[in-house]
C-alpha cells in the first residue's frame, strides 16, 4: 500500500516498534520528540520471541512502501526486535532500548 496516497505520510514515516507495550512512555516520547520536527510516527508492538510471524508480516508491508521509512526498535534485554527487523527490513533500523545503554536516542 502507499502510505503517502493513504494520507498518512508526507515525505518520510517512523515506525516506532517495541515488543511489549510495558514500555509505552518511552514510545510515546519517541513519537512526542519527532512531532517536534513534523515526523509522522506510528507506534506497532510486535515482539520477535512472542510474535515473529507478525513481526515479519508488519515489515514486509512497509518493505512495499516507496516512501522513506526508518524503524526505531524499542526492546530491552536482548533486543531481538531490532536485529530481526534489521534483518528482514529494506530500510534502516535504529535501536534505541527504554533503560537503554544509549542516552543519545530523541529523548
């Protein structure tokens, strides 16, 4: 589907992906951050160990999208979420973990 004839984007699109929705403050600062620049955003919880058939489904119908989109992966521990989606994805992947190692995420 084209996400930009659907209205939802203009220009570029995060998905803002997590495993569990445990982590929904962290996901809905990411999306509050990117607002901030006009990203459009969208938050899709998906786990890679729990739900991997719909982990896969979910990135190959943004694999089909002819807009520029990125992938921000939000899972702790091992964080499967975002090797997986690096994996299957046609477009970047970022990690940027809730407790995260990485303080230089959006946030």
């Amino acid at each position: 589907s084209n996400l930009q004839r659907a209205g939802m984007i203009k220009g570029c699109f995060v998905v803002i992906a997590a495993g569990s929705d445990s982590d929904m403050p962290h996901l809905e600062t990411l999306k509050k951050e990117l607002g901030k620049f006009k990203i459009p955003s969208q938050i899709r919880i998906c786990s890679a160990h729990k739900q991997p058939g719909r982990l896969e489904s979910v990135i190959a119908e943004y694999n089909k999208s002819t807009e520029p989109i990125l992938l921000v992966g939000c899972a702790g521990g091992t964080d499967a979420l975002s090797g997986t989606a690096s994996y299957l994805a046609k477009f970047p992947v970022v990690s940027c973990p809730p407790g995260g190692m990485n303080n230089t995420c959006l946030t």
